[in-house]
C-alpha cells in the first residue's frame, strides 16, 4: 500500500512541478491536480479506498 501511495504522491508532485515551471496560476494548478487525483482515485480498488479507515 505504501508504495501505491508513494508513486500517487511523486505524480502530483511532479505534475505540480512541471505546471509551476509552465507558469500556470495556482488557481489552474489546483484545478488539473484535482482532475489528476480523481484519475488516480478511479484506478484505485475499493480495498485500496478503504485501507486504514477510521470508524466512526
């Protein structure tokens, strides 16, 4: 699990890297890494969604 979470966060990362050097504004970097994480979100099984989830 760690190493999914680890490669998801180097994604968003460098996606955000990459836009920052394009000279995106915050606002359009913040939007296309919340596209990204709902991408990576749908790749993800529901075991993976629901791993180490606090009970209520």
């Amino acid at each position: 699990m760690a190493s999914r979470i680890g490669c998801f966060h180097s994604l968003v990362c460098a996606e955000i890297g990459r836009r920052i050097v394009d000279g995106e504004t915050p606002d359009a970097i913040a939007g296309a890494v919340l596209d990204l994480l709902d991408l990576v979100e749908g790749l993800l099984s529901e075991r993976a969604l629901s791993y180490a989830t606090r009970e209520q």
